[in-house]
C-alpha cells in the first residue's frame, strides 16, 4: 500500500467516524503533506456546552474518532485498495474557500512545533476526562475498540472505500464535496 492510500484511508476514516457519530465536517479533508501533517480531516463532535454529560460523551466521540483514522488504516491494509469514485465525484469537486485555503495553509508554518499524533492527543483527552492512570489507558482502549466496530460494518466500509478514492483523485476536498460523498 502506498503512503498516499494510507493516508486516504485514515483521512476517511475520520471523516466516517465523524458522520457516523453525528458529527459535522468543518473544513476540508486533505492528503496533501504538510509540515507538520500528511494529512488532514476538519470535524467536530455534536455536542452541547450547557450540558455536561452531552459535552463528555462529546468528548468520547472526539477520540473515537481520532483513533478511527488508525482503524481505518488497518482495514486498507487488511482488504486491499479497490475503491472507485461516486458517481457525482467524476467531474471536479466544488472549489475550496478562502477559509479552507487558511486552514490547510495552518500545517505548513515551520516555527510551530509538530501536533501530537491522533493517538497521543486521544490520550490527553481520556486523561483530561478521567484524570491520569490506568483508568485512562482502560478508556483509550473502550474507544479504540469503539472505532474498529463503528468501522466493521459493510456500510462504513463502503463510505471508507468512496472516500478515499475521492481523495486520491483530487488530493482535497473541501466539507461540501466530503458531505456529497457520504450522502452517496
């Protein structure tokens, strides 16, 4: 598999995680390296700021779907590559914003330090959530396997596959072209 495909799928595979979970798609998803990323995928969990049982599960959701892009990965490597593009994604996707342009352009500043990668920034939340300890390790790892099920099924597959094909074709895409490719 080649670092492009990885990267593809593990784009998708956040951008999946996140519309599987009720989500929303904030900015462009992108395989174009950067600084300090290979990739990128803007998301958000729902959630509610008035209320904090929502804003934990919220939280939850977040690393769920920060580790799906590892999860994602793993089936790319697991099934083989054969994605083909939607349909409505054959002709060009809808051009990026002047936002989207400023988002990905933020990658590429060399005096900011690397981010944390998907797996330690899940960490820092479960620590942050339930304080450091085995007990955060313990919920990194009930959110690791959350994201492989929510991944698992046949449908999530195909939303991977549709995805990442698109990305590999046009490199970005902005939220209103991910969105498309979801809706199918």
């Amino acid at each position: 598999m080649t670092d492009d495909v990885r990267v593809a799928y593990h784009e998708a595979g956040h951008a999946v995680a996140c519309w599987l979970l009720g989500g929303r798609i904030t900015g462009p998803l992108s395989i174009v390296p950067a600084l300090n990323w290979r990739g990128i995928a803007h998301i958000r969990a729902a959630a509610s700021r008035n209320d904090m049982d929502t804003l934990g599960h919220a939280l939850e959701a977040s690393v769920t779907m920060s580790l799906a892009g590892v999860q994602a990965e793993r089936y790319a490597r697991a099934a083989g590559f054969a994605p083909a593009l939607p349909r409505r994604l054959r002709t060009a996707p809808p051009p990026l914003t002047a936002e989207d342009a400023h988002l990905l352009a933020a990658g590429d500043d060399p005096g900011e330090p690397s981010p944390p990668t998907d797996v330690e920034r899940a960490f820092e939340v479960c620590e942050m959530l339930i304080g450091p300890g085995p007990a955060a390790y313990q919920l990194a790892l009930r959110l690791e396997r959350e994201a492989a099920r929510l991944l698992a099924t046949a449908a999530a597959r195909r939303l991977l596959d549709r995805l990442a094909a698109a990305l590999l074709e046009y490199r970005t895409l902005s939220a209103t072209a991910v969105t498309e490719v979801l809706r199918g």
